[in-house]
C-alpha cells in the first residue's frame, strides 16, 4: 500500500481540496481521474473548467482524458490499481455521456480544458458587443515591449504640455535627466503594471502620514523576530556593558533604561550596539581596545573576562543586531517623497496612453486580458457585464493546475468565479501543485498564493491533503533530495520571505548499489568549461554504450552554462538537441539572411554591408570590401559607385552587379510592400537557398523570416530587430542514427519532464543581476499591508536610499529561496542518476566557498562532503568563432552594374558624377543631426522666430531625442546628439541673418512640398525655406548643416556646397516662381555650421 493511498482516495471524493504534490507523485493521473469523476456526473461538461499555465500542459490533459475513455471504449485491460481505477471513471463517464448524447469521445472539443490566458479571453469574448473597444476584438500582441514603448514615447512627448509637463518634467529631473533610464524604468513599470497598480491607487488619496505609518508598521512586522530575540538577552547585554567607558560607546542610557518597547525607537542604540560588538563587514570582533570603551584600569584578567563576555555577545546576538541596525526610517525623505508625487501624476496618464496604443494597434497584452477579465466579472468594478457573470455561474467544477505558479490578479479572477458559490451547493474547486516547485518569481508568480489557499480561497473551505509517493525517481535519488532540502528549505513556511518547507517523499522504485545516484563534481582551473564539457561528453558516451534507448538531458541555469556542453557533444559526433539554447543569430545561413534585413532596415549599416559581400551571395575578399569602402564613408554611395567595376573583376564582379541590382529593387519595393514578401523575395532572388547545408539551415531562415509577417518598413528599426533576435532560437539540427537524443535545455524549460540521466553543468555560475526598478514594493501576505519605496538614486550620486535598499534585500532573500525551488526541480528530473557539475577553487589545500547566488550555493555542506574534484591541469583558451558559409552561388551572366543616378533618386536627392570631388558625405551620427536640426529650424519657421529662445530650446530637448530615435541613433550617442544640436540651435537663433531669414514676410514658406512636371513625370520637391520681400523677390534658401571636411579650406569647401546646391536651386526656384507670382528669384544657401549666406546664382 502506498504512504498517501489515503490522500490519493479522497483526491477524488466530490468535494473542494487542495493538494500538495511533489516531483513524480503523479498528478497529471489524478487530475485526469477527477476530471472524468466528474464526467461522470454533471449534466454538461461545461459545468467543468480545467485551467492550466502552458498549451502544452493543457493539450496533454485532454490527450490523457480522452486516451482514457478510448481505452475503456475498446476494452482495454487494466495492469495496475491506478489504471483500474482510471477505466472504471472512464466507464462511468462513457455511460452519462451517453445518457444524455455527448458522445464525448467524439466530441473532444467540448470539454472546456484550457490555459489560465485562453479561459480569460474566453470571459471577455462574453462580453463582446456590451462595451465599444472590447478587449475580445483584439489580438495578444508578439512583441508587447513594442507597445510599451510606443505608449512612453507619447507619454515624454506631452513634457512641454501646460497640464502634465511639470509631472513629467520633475520626473525626468530627478533622475538626473537620464530620459533613457526613464524610458526604460517606465516601460519596466507598464510591464508589471498588475502589481503596483492596486498599490499606486490605494495610497494615491492617502495622506503622506498614512502612507508613513504603513511603513513602519511594515518595519516593526519584519524585524520583530529580530527584536525579540536581542530582547531575551537585554539584561545580559546592560549588566556587560555596564563594565564599558560608556563616554566612549554611546551605551549608557541603554544601560539605565533598556530597550524602549516601541522597536522604532532604538535604531540609534542598536547601531551602537552593532558597532561595539562587530567589525564594518558585520562580522563579530575577535579583540577589544579602550576605543570600544574597555577601561584602562581594568587588571588583565578583568579584562579578559570583559572580552570574553563581549565576544560571547557577538557571536549570540550579532546577526540578528546587523539587521536590527540597518532598519530605515519609515519616513519618506523629501527627494523620495518628491518622486512619488511626480509618479501619482505621471502613471495613471501613461496608462491611458497604454490604453491608445493597444487602441490603435488593435492587440494587448496578456495582462490587459487578464485584468479586463477580472473587471468583466466584478459585480464591483461598474463594467461587469451579466454575460460574464452568467458564464462564471454556469461553472460548477473548477480545476487549477500547477497552482503554485499563479499571480495575485488569476487569484482574484479565481475568487469572482466561486463567489456565488455557498456550502453544500455540490460545487467543487479541485487546486492542486506544488510550492517546492514555483520557479516563475520573475514573472510575478506568488508562492504565498499557494501557502495561504491551504486556509480556504474566498469562502470556500479547502480540504487540505498531501501526496508523498514519488513514481519516477529511484530510491538513491529521492534519498539524496530528501537529505540535502530538508535542510535547505525553510522548516516553516514563510510568507514574508515568500518560502514553503520541504516536503519528504518515499520511492517506490529501487536503485542499485553500483552508482552514487547523484554525484557532484567540481573541475579545478576550468575558467573556459572545457573540462567540464569533456567529462560529462564521456559520462554520455558510458551510459549510451551501456543503455542506449536511456533518456540523458543537460539541464542549465540559463542557455549560457549549456553551450560548452553542446560544442563539445557535437565535436565528438555526439547526438544532441538543443531546446531554444543557440540564438538564430549565431547560425551562419541565418547571419547573411539577418544583413540583408538590416540592409532593408537602414542602409547605412556598414557591418550589414560588410556581412553580405563577404558571404557566399558576392563572396568578396575582405581585401576587396575594404578598397570599395574606401570609395565614400557612406557605404550605400561606396558600393553603389562606378569605381566598384574597377576594383572588381571577372566572377566577383558579376556575382556582385547581380546582387546589387536585386537590393537596389528590394529597397525602392519595400516602401510600398510588405516587408516580410519583400525580404523573402530578394533572398530568393539572389539565391540564398543554394547555400543552406541542411534542411534545418533552411528552416532556421525560415523561422527568421516569420518574424515580418504583416509588418511594413516603415514599423521597423533595428532596435526593434534587435529585440526580435533576442527571442530567436534556432531549430536543433536533425536527428542522425539509432538511440536516444541527448537534450539540452533550461531548468525552467525541463518542469513536467523527466529523463533517465541528467547533468546539470555551470553550478558555480551565479545567476543574472535583478534590474533596477523605479520602485520597490514590500508585501505582508496575512494582513492588509503594502509598501512602497522610491528609487530615488538612480542617476544621482552620493543619495541615500536606505528603505529602497531594505526592500530590495528582502526581495533578494525571497529570489535566494527560490533559487533552492530552481535547483530541487533540476535534480528531480533524473530518474536514475544526477550529475552535478562546475568549476572549484581551493585555497591552501581547503576547498573555497561556492558563489553566492550560485545553484552550488543551495545544496549547503553537501558541496564539501560530496564534490569530486577533478584537476586536470590549466584550461586551454579555445576560440570557437562561427565561420563563415564559404560556399558561393553560381555567377548570373548579363547583368549591367546599377546607374548611380537610380541610386540617388531612391534617396530622394539628385546626385551626379559630375559633383567636385572631395565632398565629405558625413558619417550616421552626423547625419541624424543634420537632419533632426532642419526638423526644428522647420518648426522656429512654423513657431515664429520671436517665440524661440535658449529656455525654450532646452523644453525642446525631448523632442529633439525622440526625432533622434527614428534615425535608429544608438542610445549611447543620444545625449552627445541632442546637446550638439541645442547648441548650435542656440547660436542660429543670436545670428542676426538667421533671424533676418525667419522674420515675417508677405509670403513665407516652410519646407513646402511642390509637385512639378518634368521630363514628361511628376516629380515631388521639397523647398527648405521661401519667402517673398517687399520688393516682390522670392527668395529661395537651402540650409546646409554638413561639417567641413579637415583637409579642405573655406573657400574650397563652400564652392563645392554651392556647385552641390546650384542644380536643385535653380530647379526650385523656377518652381516658387510660378506659386507665389514673383517676377524674379534669388537662390541662396545658409551654412548652419559657420552662420554664412551665400548666392548661389
């Protein structure tokens, strides 16, 4: 009889119930057990609502339902108690389904099994038609950041408005007008918007008194602990230092009074305390001098006896002093107070911007879906509808899987669903997960959730029961996860650090003697891995020969730890799959399939440029790329160059004549076209296929390409590329022999999952730093308390932040607990054996410590009673750079090299050969402030130049940036850029002949589009800047802000300009001539750099 046979039985007596189940205790079986208990009995099988976290988990629910009644349809014969007890439920639901015409085992669709995100979208696809803009008309966006950082970019442009712009303005201020880390910190907050959001609009109306108290009241409920127990030692610590020269250590009203009872007050006795009693790094002092306050007169013995007791001291009370001494003040400090004012005013307006750009983009996030659920059925919330309600109430039955993994808004949502629900109704929530196995802290998930459920969800009492029986691991294995987590868990649960206790399990399947069923091993002088990645390539190789259908998988941390692991099991023609561990961009085929996108994207991107001509698509030498990118600094007007067909010859030249011809006609359809259709086209235009090795080659381009399906070039950047690519994994490569595949793939990745062997490599690693956020929040689960703290330091030296930081320590302990979750789901996936492995150091012959935050960290002294330490030497540098696809694609005859002519037309100016030489085309940078700058002259030409002056040019300076972020600039030269062009704005608008050009006149232009006949076409054309004087001339004005090349002089240099502007002027001119009536025109150019006009005829 199984240990929980007991627990297993009443799993399935109709009633609410919560239950506790461990790795391998089988509950995928009991859910699909209850489930078809109650098949058995409902009058519809929507009266049952199964909700899971992944598609992947609920598709395996319904396969397991479905298998079953098949099973008891055919006359399957059972082999176990479990599978008997399966066909008996099985049966019994065949027979109401029957009864009352299903055919449920045909009509698998009706039963609701779904995801916690589909069952949402679900209850607002009942509330269609009953409110305009539903949220169930639109799409769960691909990219979400794109959107959140469209709703901020809006949001930072209203920075000059008369009602918000204080708000922003202070905001962006006060962190020290960083607008980027801003920026960043704002789209951080949109992303986890469902959980400051009841904070920020609880405490909004509150006084700053209120607010303050909560903080203390959050103060005293996390360090009481630490209080009591300094306290249960207070008459020691007064009669020690009582001894002590208290002129010396500050301790002598302690010493008369004791600790006042309101924890609050002694901050400054225990900071004294702290550092009497302990060094700067919290350490217990090992000796004591007259400066700690020992008096001189003491005899030695007297003396020692003080210091004895004093060490004693330390070492009893010291940890708990340190955290005791470095509680802060609940009050707010002005600087932080300051913040959250500007952050009340300036959230709820980019909430409404967020609400715009979902609007109109017509998707959003799987967070608005969640939320606007949880409104759809608050009778509360004034956009309830009674459809929604309706549906909630149709549902009798509610199963929730992998509960421990939920966030507080699903809480919420699953407490509307059962609120009309009363006692002795027949109703039945059946919750079932484990918290030792909640992983996904990163993403909101609460454990607390979980741990509080056990007392009841709403009112609705939960029967509590618990599953013992581990299935899947042999004996050694849960013996080993038994002995290390029970110290390593909490013995409690823990609601403040959000930690569960540990909770044993018996095997029922026995090992063998002949293997350590977990070893741990650590590799000496492995800076590289390659030692490590060799010996468990080897422990691979030993157990394939041995057992060769045996499941092995290489479990990591992060993708990071596994690709030593994977370079060298394919180096020894090993077979192994790798789950979402290589990004696409490291896959050759896909590196020139990414260039050429980029080319599309801007084609200014000298590496794009460089990447495609040296692949197998033009296969020049670098030789041969770096002549031609001598021809111009622009790389388009380089390549693009009549010189290109005297650097190149034969083979190479036609393979590249071919290539441009296609791109040039890519870039002039793109504008027009889908960005996807075009992209695609021109790869099989230029034959990119041809260089793919493998099918899965060609897959992986293929899978690139999906990421444009339905986009347009004008919503593309390269920053948007850029995140795209972060997201992208290649295909793993396919599977060659007999055997099993060895997979590789993230621990989060391997839950659910379990194999014969596993290997869990980079266990010294610590993990990836949490990011900086505009706020900390602080939670107690059991009463009605929640905090906040500012990061009010960010961007400003030498601030204190000290409730900021205590937040975020607590929040590092909570990330540490679930650290110890992460590491007890690796090693439960192994079956037989695991293999812990990492690099170790030893210093004088003693092993040294691992890591803080590393998975080596969390098995405690079993690192020093169990590591085998292998020496093998100094590691070897390897350098493992991707090589290039060298294959190139058969030449294409009679092909003419394109006119440059066409090229300057697609950029939308006329440029010929006959240009003087010697003109300096400037490098992005310069580019992008030159043409940001014409876009504010344009704007003091609309404004009125009397309306401009320094102030309002540095209000302008948001502007000014986020013009720059079109360009696609890199964040790292922004603020150079936006500096450089506010002050050469500031110094156009003191030049007296700036001034004199955008005074009013009778008839004054601003970059006015004209469209003319030429040549038998229509042709478009844009005039900087015209006018019409008293006399009835027109004046017509290029700006010219491009910077003087160093080698050329003055005279030289504006000659040229004027030469480069004569053409257009005179085509311009003829154009204003014949709008405005003028008899005659003047052309002039305006050098923005020099503040010099010129005629140029």
């Amino acid at each position: 009889m199984l240990v929980d046979s007991q627990a297993r039985k009443d799993a399935l007596n109709l009633e609410s119930k919560i239950i506790k189940a461990p790795a391998g205790s089988g509950k995928t079986g009991l859910l699909t057990n209850y489930y078809l208990k109650l098949l058995s009995v409902v009058s519809h099988p929507r009266e049952i609502q199964a909700m899971t976290f992944t598609n992947k988990a609920a598709k395996e629910m319904a396969e397991r339902i479905l298998l079953s009644l098949n099973r008891a349809k055919s006359g399957y014969k059972p082999c176990n108690d479990f599978e008997k007890e399966n066909i008996e439920l099985s049966l019994a639901a065949l027979k109401n389904s029957a009864k009352r015409g299903w055919c449920i085992e045909e009509n698998i669709n009706m039963l609701q099994i779904s995801t916690i995100d589909s069952f949402c979208k679900k209850i607002l696809m009942q509330t269609a038609g009953e409110h305009e803009g539903t949220l169930a008309t639109r799409n769960v966006s691909n990219d979400p950041h794109l959107l959140y950082e469209q709703a901020v970019t809006e949001l930072l442009y209203l920075h000059t408005d008369d009602k918000y712009g204080s708000a922003i303005r202070n905001l962006i201020a006060h962190f020290g007008n960083k607008v980027n880390r801003v920026e960043k910190l704002l789209i951080e907050m949109l992303e986890t918007r469902e959980r400051w959001i009841p904070v920020l609009f609880m405490q909004k109306t509150q006084v700053r008194e209120a607010l303050e108290s909560k903080r203390a009241s959050f103060i005293v409920h996390t360090s009481q602990e630490f209080f009591d127990s300094v306290k249960s030692y207070e008459p020691k610590l007064r009669s020690t230092f009582r001894l002590l020269n208290n002129s010396v250590c500050n301790l002598s009203t302690f010493c008369e009074n004791g600790f006042d009872n309101d924890l609050l007050t002694n901050t400054d006795t225990f900071k004294a305390i702290t550092k009497l009693l302990l060094t700067a790094a919290g350490a217990p002092k090992k000796r004591f001098t007259k400066n700690d306050g020992i008096p001189a007169e003491l005899s030695k013995s007297e003396k020692d006896k003080l210091t004895s007791e004093l060490k004693e001291l330390a070492n009893i009370c010291g940890n708990d002093l340190a955290k005791l001494a470095a509680i802060p003040r609940p009050e707010f400090k002005e600087t932080e107070w300051a913040l959250l004012e500007a952050t009340f005013n300036v959230m709820p307006l980019a909430l409404a911007k967020l609400a715009l750009t979902f609007q109109s983009a017509g998707e959003v996030d799987f967070t608005e879906v969640a939320m606007g659920a949880v409104r759809a059925l608050n009778s509360e919330s004034g956009v309830s509808t009674e459809s929604a309600i309706n549906k909630s109430q149709t549902i009798n039955h509610i199963l929730v899987d992998e509960f421990q993994d939920s966030n507080d808004t699903q809480l919420v949502m699953l407490e509307l669903l059962i609120e009309s629900w009363s006692e002795n109704d027949g109703n039945t929530l059946f919750i079932v997960g484990d918290p030792m196995q909640s992983l996904y802290g990163f993403r909101n998930a609460n454990v607390n959730i979980f741990m509080k459920a056990q007392y009841g969800i709403g009112n609705v009492a939960l029967n509590n029961l618990q599953l013992e029986t581990n299935f899947r691991s042999v004996s050694g294995v849960v013996e080993w996860v038994n002995s290390v987590f029970e110290t390593a868990f909490p013995k409690n649960n823990d609601l403040l650090n959000a930690a569960c206790k540990y909770t044993k399990s018996e095997a029922i399947k026995l090992g063998t003697n002949e293997q350590n069923a977990v070893e741990v091993h650590g590799f000496l002088n492995d800076d590289d891995g390659e030692n490590e990645a060799a010996f468990i390539a080897e422990q691979v190789k030993a157990i394939q020969n041995k057992e060769p259908n045996a499941t092995i998988a290489i479990l990591g941390r992060t993708r990071s730890a596994l690709k030593p692991v994977l370079a060298e099991l394919e180096s020894q023609n090993l077979q192994a799959k790798a789950v979402n561990v290589n990004k696409i961009n490291k896959e050759p085929l896909c590196i020139t399939a990414i260039a050429l996108a980029r080319i599309l994207i801007d084609d200014l991107d000298k590496l794009a440029w460089l990447t495609v001509l040296n692949s197998g698509l033009v296969g020049l030498s670098l030789d041969e790329i770096e002549a031609i990118f001598k021809i111009d600094e622009d790389p388009y007007l380089a390549i693009n160059d009549d010189k290109v067909d005297e650097i190149l010859v034969g083979d190479s030249l036609t393979r590249f004549c071919n290539c441009m011809k296609e791109i040039n006609f890519a870039l002039d359809a793109k504008r027009n076209k889908n960005f996807g259709l075009v992209l695609e086209g021109l790869w099989l235009k230029l034959n990119g296929p041809s260089l793919a090795e493998t099918t899965t080659d060609t897959d992986n381009v293929a899978i690139f390409f999906d990421v444009f399906i339905g986009m347009q070039s004008y919503d593309l950047s390269l920053s948007w590329l850029e995140r795209q690519l972060d997201n992208l994994y290649s295909k793993p490569k396919a599977f060659v022999g007999s055997g099993k595949q060895i997979e590789l793939m993230t621990i989060h990745g391997s839950k659910g999952l379990e194999f014969d062997y596993v290997f869990i490599p980079g266990m010294h690693k610590r993990g990836p730093n949490t990011p900086s956020r505009l706020f900390s929040w602080g939670k107690v689960e059991n009463r009605d308390l929640g905090v906040l703290a500012c990061s009010e330091a960010i961007g400003i030296k030498g601030v204190d932040i000290t409730y900021h930081n205590y937040l975020n320590k607590l929040n590092t302990i909570k990330e540490q607990h679930e650290l110890v979750r992460l590491m007890y789901v690796a090693v439960t996936r192994a079956v037989k054996q695991a293999f812990l492995t990492g690099k170790a150091s030893c210093k004088n012959g003693e092993i040294s410590a691992p890591a803080k935050n590393s998975l080596f960290s969390t098995i405690g002294s079993t690192f020093y009673s169990e590591i085998n330490l292998h020496d093998t030497g100094t590691s070897k540098a390897c350098n493992s750079a991707i090589q290039p696809v060298r294959k190139v694609i058969d030449v294409q005859l009679d092909v003419q090299l394109p006119q440059r002519n066409t090229l300057a037309a697609y950029r939308g100016q006329q440029r010929t050969q006959s240009l003087p030489n010697g003109i300096e085309y400037e490098s992005k940078l310069l580019r992008c402030e030159q043409a940001v700058l014409q876009q504010v002259i344009e704007q003091i030409g609309k404004d009125g130049i009397d309306n401009w002056n320094a102030r309002k040019v540095d209000e302008y300076a948001m502007v000014i940036m986020a013009s720059l972020k079109q360009h696609s600039l890199p964040n790292s030269e922004l603020i150079r850029s936006v500096i450089n062009i506010k002050n050469e704005i500031k110094e156009l608008l003191i030049c007296d002949v700036f001034r004199s050009l955008n005074s009013s006149h009778e008839l004054d232009h601003n970059e006015i589009a004209i469209t003319i006949k030429k040549n038998r076409e229509l042709k478009n054309i844009i005039i900087d800047k015209a006018f019409v004087n008293d006399s009835g001339v027109a004046h017509v004005i290029d700006w010219e802000s491009s910077k003087k090349p160093t080698d050329q002089n003055d005279e030289t240099y504006i000659d040229s300009q004027k030469a480069k502007h004569k053409l257009t002027l005179d085509l311009y001119s003829k154009a204003y001539q014949e709008l405005s009536g003028a008899n005659q025109a003047t052309q002039l150019v305006y050098f923005t750099k020099s503040k010099q006009l010129e005629q140029c005829g």
